[in-house]
C-alpha cells in the first residue's frame, strides 16, 4: 500500500470572505503545509480564519524549479494544499506544472469546488452561456493583436480577465477588432463592497470606464461574433 500524500487544489474567495466553504477550511487546517501565490496575501485569509499552518512560496516566478522537490514530499507522505491569492489554482494562476507533474508520478490530486471569477460573472452578463471560450489574461505586449484577430470570428461568448490598468487599451483594441457596437458585461470586484457590473456595447462601456479610475480585478465577457 503506498505511504503517498495528497495534492489539494483549494479554491480562496474572490472577495467576500464568507465564501470558503467549510471542506476547504478544514483541509487549510489538516495538511502537512500549504503552498500560496503570495504569502503575504495567504497570510490574511489564514489569520482571519485562526489556521496557523504552515505557508510555503509557490508562484510563476519559482514553480519551474519547485515542482520536483514538492511532489517528492508528496510521494514522502506530506498532504499538501495548493491556493491561489483568490480563486481555485491553475485558473490564470500558479497550479498547472505542480498538477501535472503528480499525475505523472502517480500522486492523487483533488480539486475541491470553490470560488472562481469567471463563471459568476458569465451567469450575471445576460450574453448566451450554453457554449462559450475562456482566454484568460491577453498577452501584454507580444502576441496581443494576433489573438484578438484569431478571435474576430468567435462565434461564442467569450470571457477574459484583465488588470484596471490595462483595460481601457483592451476595450480599445476589442472596438476596433470586434466593432463597437459588440455586446459586453464588465465585471469589477466581483463578491466586493464596490462590485459594478456594466452591461452595453463596447463602445458604451469605453465611453463609460474613461471617465472614472478603475481599481480591482476585471472579468470581461463578450458576445460572440454573428452574422449579418
């Protein structure tokens, strides 16, 4: 019988605290240590919860070089929990090269259901949701115009994140490759205190973020191309 632990994906809130579930809390609490995006973040939600387990570093910038010696503690006997700074792991987030290489050593891995950014806001945006595509973040710099192209013909909804910083660019280039009049729900601070939800064309909700500061995470979702 194998002495191997096991690898928990947990999903963190996305904003209201209230919304971790009881399964995740316990398992925060019974593993032998938890992997965090940001440990300063992580340490937030730990404290707020009274779990005084133990945070190690794990994020893009390290993961390729970690992966080995984790699933080695893993294989040791170590049940270790994977969280992101908020949402469940591997979605736009540290997770995917840490799962992958347990599954090829033949470790268990979970994924408990949770909190993630992405389906709330296509559920509130009132645009088809039967099929839909999830692109996650643009590149930032190098690529960013060849994706939108390949997307131009994109019959289904489709959903990305995006920083408050960059958003204004982004639904500048979605106008020009999209059209303005291309239906749209941008979500900001979903689950937050200062949660907006916009709905309107692109050329709408351009008009309407220039004319404020933008703050928080951002999901947007917009309609799919269709025919004339």
């Amino acid at each position: 019988m194998s002495n191997s632990g096991k690898l928990y994906l947990v999903p963190t809130p996305i904003g209201n605290l209230e919304d971790i579930t009881f399964r995740a809390l316990r398992i925060l609490k019974e593993v032998d240590f938890i992997l965090a995006e940001d440990t300063r973040v992580s340490s937030k939600l730990l404290n707020h919860f009274e779990i005084g387990n133990r945070l190690v570093s794990h994020h893009k910038f390290n993961e390729h070089k970690t992966v080995d010696s984790i699933s080695e503690k893993i294989k040791s006997g170590n049940n270790v929990a994977l969280i992101s700074d908020a949402g469940t792991p591997g979605i736009s987030d540290p997770g995917f090269l840490l799962v992958r290489k347990c599954i090829e050593d033949g470790i268990e891995v979970e994924c408990l259901p949770g909190a993630t950014a992405l389906i709330p806001a296509l559920a509130v945006s009132g645009l088809p949701s039967d099929k839909f595509t999830f692109e996650g973040f643009l590149p930032q710099k190098k690529g960013r115009q060849k994706m939108l192209t390949s997307l131009n013909d994109e019959k289904r909804t489709m959903v990305f994140y995006e920083s408050p910083y960059r958003l204004i660019k982004t639904l500048e280039q979605m106008t020009e490759h999209f059209g303005e009049n291309r239906s749209c729900c941008i979500c900001r601070e979903l689950s937050k205190m200062h949660e907006e939800i916009f709905r309107g064309t692109l050329k709408e909700a351009l008009n309407h973020f220039n004319q404020k500061a933008i703050k928080g995470e951002i999901v947007l979702i917009i309609q799919g191309y269709t025919e004339k």
